[in-house]
C-alpha cells in the first residue's frame, strides 16, 4: 500500500492479533509482578524476564526481541541516566556539605504553630534534588527533635515532611519516574516542570499539614521508632563536636558551612533554567538568539550540569573539600542510584516491546471505543501497577510505555499532564510490599495498621488530588 493509502493502525477493526497482545500483555506485567512479590527477583531481572515474555508471546521474531527491548533501553537511558546521574551528585553535596542542615534550621525559627507548614517547606526544597529515601533520612532527625522539643504529635510534623518529599518524587523532573514518563511520551520537560510545581503547592498542602492534623487523631504517638534513636545519637555525636544543630549531616571534614542564599541559588538554579527555557519555547520567536541561549541552558543536562557545577565550589572547594574529596563525594552519589537506572531501563524495554508487539495499538483502539483519554488511562494503569509491585518506578515506566500511542500528537500542555497523571497514579495506596512503607514504619515506630492509616492515606489523598488537578488543567491547555 503506498503511503497516501495507508492507514493508522488505531483505526482498523480489532483483530485476533490485538486479542493475542492484550492477553500476553497482561501475561506479562503478572509475571514481573509474582517475579518481584514472590519470588523477590530484583526489578530490573523481572522487567526484563517479563520484556521478554511479552516480546515472544507479541508475535515479534526471535531474532528481533533482544533488538526491540535493547532499543527501548537506550532510548530511555541516553536521556534520563544522565539526568539521574546528576541529579545524585547534586543532592549528595547538598547534604554533606551541611547546605541541607541549613535551609532546615533557617526555615524551623519562628513559632511552634508555623512547624507542620514549615516541614513541608523544607521536604519541597530538600525533596527536588533528593531522592525520596535520602531526603527521609536526611530529615528523620529534624522531625523526631521538633516533636521532643515541642511535645507535639509526630504525626503533626511527620505527615507534612513525608507529603513533600513524596510529591516531589512523584511529580516533578528530576526524579526517575517523572523523568522516564516525559522521555517515553516525549513531553516537554519545561512545561512538565512548571505544572508539576503548580500541581504539587496545593497538593502539599492538603496531604500535609491539613492530613497531619487527622493522622495524628487517628494515631497519636510522640517520638519514637528508629527515627528516635538516629535524633538521639545525632544530637550525642554533635553535642561531643560542640555542634549545636541536632540532625545536622554535614561531613565532619568540612570546615565552613554554606550560606543559606548560595545554597538555594544552588537548589533552584536548575528549576530556574528549565522554567526559563518553557517560558521562552511560549513567548519567544524561534530565530532569535534568546530564544537559542535560553534552549540550551533549559535542557535539563545544561541546567543540571551547571548546577553540579556550581555546588563543586559552593557545597564543595567553600567549605573545605580539596579536589580529590569533591571527586571521591561525586563517585559514592552514584553507587545508590545504579539499581534505579538499571530498573528505569528495563522499564523502557518493557515499554519498547509492548509497542513493537502491537499492545499500545490494541489498548489505544480500547481506549477511543470507551472514550477514555490518555491521562485517565494513564492514571488507571499506573494505580493498578503500583498496587501490584510497590514499585512508584516501575508503575510509571510501564504506564507511561502502555498509553504511549494515544499520547501521539497531543499538545505539549496535554502531554505534560498525561507524565503527571501517570506520576500521580503511582503514588497511590503504598502498602506492604513498598519499601518506603517500611521505611516509614520502623523510622516512626508505628505498627502495620497505623502506618497504613497515616502514609498510606496520605499517600492516596497525593494520587487522587494529582488527578483531580491534571484533569481540571487539561480544560484549560
């Protein structure tokens, strides 16, 4: 057929082939989800096993699968491992180098009232270049000291932190998930940047100190758990170093601290540039040379390189770490992440294969006969993955690979909100077989049923009102 003759695939008529994908689909995602339940494989083995799987059940050539699912790693790897690779580095300064422990004791002066409200400010700061299980640890101990010193519920404080971090890590590039979404869907990061952060205010607010309010009804605990005892052998340890800020992480090799202005100017360089590079993309001609300058500071390698750039001296040679230090630093931030890439690429070949089998066609021709759109999908997936694996990961590479055909050709504003749909969905309803849950659990001390009440509550009223919010902006872009 030549191609003035040829047809979207959306629009045949279903076939038994798209019967055969659906099933082998689903097939699939139940294999990688008894793999990681079950048998407790590693993510990144299970994806793959299931990439496979999918691959040889989709009808795709023997000699062609390792080539389908190869390609649909790279793809995702080429732009976001370079993302989370920087991303690391920057957090990892910004905690040694004491910058964290100061935005913390700049923002928790003022009133005891004004504590849950400023928790959650401090878990958005810390929580965009962080990610979520460095930004809990970092600010565990912040949180048990403030319940002590001010006799106040830990769930009072602990909500709004955990509200923060985890919205971020949802949301908002750079984290993996949201990362990985925008590469598979080819959103703009810009855009997704600057919706994400308007979306996440208003869902901070409520999740956190709102929720906090409830949650500490409903479990009214004090300091306790493994979170105690890292406050209390923090605050020890400082007190021996004549430290007087509690929870302080700083390396004891550092001999000055940043000021807070640097360490912000550092945290939000990156965010400044990406928002300035959407700004220019809706406002600027394309010829001109602003236009040219801003597009290449805003890609988030430019933009994040910079900023890994500039905390080498403000979180690095300023507070006394010699070159060898800053490059021993930079190496250790890589080695936690290395698991999280590894499971973003193999999502990206699970995504590829899914694709090339003809699943996404098959879903997509589901989707226009129910009429439903990308994002509700995308949403509805990633729910379903995330109660199935407790991977927020996982649920957003594989939605994001599944809705990825009834994305074609939609506006970058539409696109943007399917990427924070689908981070919404896989937030939703955390429970026991997330590792965050346990996480959560033993740092406040609390038991199954109360963690379920507070975090995995909170971690519902994020996925829903992410929805809400993606649904009432796409009225409007």
């Amino acid at each position: 057929m030549g191609v003035h003759g040829a047809t979207n695939p959306v629009d045949e008529p279903w076939n038994s082939h798209d019967t055969q994908v659906l099933i082998v689909a689903a097939l699939g995602i139940a294999i990688v989800v008894v793999l990681i339940v079950w048998a407790k494989f590693h993510a990144f083995l299970a994806l793959t096993i299931g990439a496979l799987c999918v691959g040889i059940g989709s009808g795709i050539p023997l000699d062609k699968v390792t080539a389908s699912y190869e390609l649909g790693v790279g793809g995702v790897l080429g732009y976001v491992g370079i993302l989370i690779a920087l991303g690391a580095m920057l957090g990892k300064l910004l905690a040694d180098s004491g910058g964290a422990d100061i935005v913390v004791s700049t923002i928790l002066r003022g009133r005891p009232a004004t504590l849950p409200w400023k928790m959650a400010l401090i878990a958005g700061i810390i929580g965009i270049p962080m990610f979520f299980e460095i930004g809990l640890v970092l600010l565990i101990p912040i949180v048990m000291l403030a319940v002590r010193r001010t006799n106040t519920p830990a769930m009072r404080l602990g909500i709004p932190a955990l509200a923060g971090l985890s919205v971020l890590h949802g949301f908002v590039p750079p984290h993996p998930g949201p990362l990985a979404a925008i590469g598979i869907l080819g959103a703009n990061v810009g855009f997704t940047l600057a919706i994400g952060l308007v979306i996440a205010i208003p869902t901070v607010i409520v999740a956190g100190p709102l929720f906090g309010r409830l949650a500490a009804r409903w479990v009214p605990i004090g300091a306790a758990g493994a979170g105690l005892a890292v406050s209390e052998t923090t605050a020890e340890s400082n007190k021996e170093k004549g430290i007087q800020q509690a929870g302080a992480s700083q390396d004891p090799i550092a001999t000055r601290t940043p000021s807070f202005a640097w360490t912000m100017t550092t945290i939000l360089l990156p965010l400044v540039l990406m928002l300035a590079k959407a700004a220019a993309d809706i406002w600027l001609p394309k010829d001109t040379t602003a236009r040219t300058v801003l597009d290449f500071l805003g890609d988030p390698v430019v933009a994040l390189l910079l900023a890994v750039l500039l905390a080498m001296v403000t979180f690095g040679t300023s507070v006394g770490f010699s070159a060898s230090v800053l490059a021993t630093k930079i190496g250790q931030s890589l080695l936690p992440i290395v698991g999280v890439v590894f499971i973003v690429g193999a999502g990206g070949g699970f995504k590829q294969v899914l694709i090339d089998g003809g699943t996404g066609t098959a879903i997509a021709k589901i989707a226009l006969a129910a009429s439903l759109s990308a994002l509700v999908l995308g949403w509805m997936v990633a729910v379903l993955i995330r109660l199935a694996t407790g991977s927020a990961t996982v649920a957003t590479v594989t939605a994001a690979g599944i809705v990825a055909p009834l994305a074609t050709g939609l506006a970058p504003g539409q696109l943007s909100l399917v990427v924070l749909a689908i981070g919404a969905g896989s937030l939703f309803f955390s429970h026991v077989n997330d590792a965050g849950f346990w996480l959560v659990k033993e740092y406040f001390g609390m038991t199954v049923g109360q963690t379920i009440k507070t975090w995995s509550v909170m971690e519902t009223i994020i996925s829903v009102m992410g929805l809400g919010f993606t649904l009432l902006f796409s009225l409007f872009l």
